[in-house]
C-alpha cells in the first residue's frame, strides 16, 4: 500500500456509527479499503480502513484498536507499528472523559495539551531507537485546528482549548478516593487512552492531537453519574465529533510544528558493546 499521512483513531463518541461514511459532512468521502489487518511483531492489528475526502487519504480505526482478550498496551504497539510502516505523520484522536475539574460538565469538549500517566501500561514501545522528549506531548498546530472546528460545531457546549488529562488503565472508573488524589495532582479530567498513544505518536515522529467530550462526572464530583445519560451521550454525538474530526483533517496541511524535533537518537548503547572505564583486577 502507498504511504498515507494522516490517521484518525476512533474513541467513544464515533464507535456506534460507520465512520466516517454515516457522518452526515458536506463533503464526497470514498471507502478505498475497508478493515484490512497487517502482521505487526506484536501480532494481527486492528482493523484499518483507508478512506479519501478531497483526495486526502487518511486511515481510521475504531476504539482506539482495542479489542476483547487484546491487551490495551498491546493493542496500541499493534496499531502504531502499521502506523509506522504506512507512513503515518499526524494523528487525531478523540475519546470520552469524565470531569474531575468542577467547571466541567457532560457533552464539553477539552482538547488536552498535557498527561499525567496513572496507568500500568509501561514500557510500552515498537523500538529502542529513540530518546522521546514529553515537553510539549500534543503537536500546539493540531490543537489549534481542533479548537477552531470544535468552537464551530460547538452548539450549547463549553470548549477549552487546554487542560490536563489523567489517564487510568479501567476498565472499571476510579474509586472517590483515587478521584480525589487525581484532582489533587491539578488533572481536569480523566481517561483511558491518551498513554500510551501520546508516548508512541512521538516514536514514530508523528503529530498527535486529541479532543475528548465530557460524558460524566468523575466520582464524588458535583453529582452521581448516571448509566442511561452515559449511554445517551455516546449515542448522541457521534456526529459532532465526527464532523470536527473531518474539519481538522481537511486543515492538517497548516501544520508547521516542530514536533519531530522532540525526537532524538537514544543515548544508551548496546551493553555487549560498551567496554569497562576500568580494567577488571
């Protein structure tokens, strides 16, 4: 297959629909290859399908390739290794969160441009080639565009163009106790996929942005959540996101970031290959 430059990676908001094909956008979209799988180190991928809108070709996947009795880590090393090798440079992601800032409420939209890792899903990479710098973790242009298509579709919703993202392993939700050590640590909200994708867009020297939909309040936050409102707002707003994700892509060519540049050779050698300072006695 030709390389392709673009991928959106599916959460919560766009899983109950056909994308990008049920997305009702003003724009001709064309299914080129539908949920085609690629042998990964790590085993079978995900399902990727290959779209074009306006001649831009761009992959897409649903859940963030999460799968039953597939490891979430592994999942993700699964995926990104096809990134890789297809060409991937800039990514976008969407999920839902639950709100443990207090100024949030369900169906808001936050596009984050920080992490704190909470997860178990460490050391999780597809090579040792590189020294990954977290310093900005979200490409700063792909956020803008987000912000942009997220304020134009926004309706009655709040839109932050900021904020911090705790992310969890689930798939049960946090405890009072560990909501409140979370907002303690200065998250605004919380979930589950932005690590290790963040982690493994800079390995692969590829732009990473994400916008999340508040669909609930984090335990012990302002009120209850409730499963029917959960379920309503998965439902619902799979075409709002699904139009700001379109948006962002059809812009992406604006990108003039640096992000790559976070990216440096790793400064550890091979063990075998690196001699003693001092001569054993």
């Amino acid at each position: 297959m030709e390389q392709v430059e673009y991928a959106i990676i599916g959460g919560s908001s766009t899983n109950s629909v056909d994308f990008p094909l049920d997305i009702d956008y003003d724009k001709t979209i064309n299914i080129i290859r539908r949920d085609f799988t690629m042998n990964t180190p790590y085993g079978l991928s995900p399902p990727l399908t290959l779209f074009s809108i306006n001649d831009r070709m761009c992959l897409t996947v649903k859940f963030h390739g999460w799968r039953p009795k597939i490891a979430r880590g592994l999942a993700s090393q699964q995926l990104f290794w096809a990134f890789k090798e297809l060409g991937v440079k800039i990514i976008i992601s969407e999920g839902g969160v639950g709100a443990v800032n207090q100024l949030l409420n369900p169906r808001d939209l936050i596009m984050s441009t920080d992490y704190i890792d909470l997860s178990m899903r460490k050391d999780i990479s597809i090579s040792d080639e590189h020294l990954l710098i977290m310093r900005q973790p979200v490409c700063p242009n792909l956020q803008a565009i987000l912000y942009e298509s997220a304020q134009k579709h926004a309706s009655q919703a709040k839109v932050f163009d900021r904020g911090i993202y705790a992310v969890t392993d689930g798939r049960h939700f946090e405890s009072v106790a560990e909501v409140q050590m979370i907002k303690q640590y200065g998250a605004d909200i919380i979930g589950q996929s932005m690590c290790p994708e963040v982690y493994l867009a800079r390995e692969i020297g590829a732009c990473y942005g994400r916008i999340d939909m508040v669909v609930n309040f984090a335990e012990g936050i302002v009120i209850p959540w409730q499963h029917k409102e959960l379920k309503t707002i998965f439902f619902d707003e799979s075409q709002r996101i699904g139009k700001i994700v379109l948006d962002t892509l059809l812009q992406a060519d604006r990108i003039t970031c640096k992000c790559s540049e976070y990216r440096k050779d790793t400064l550890i050698e091979n063990v075998q290959d690196v001699k003693p300072a001092i001569s054993p006695i």
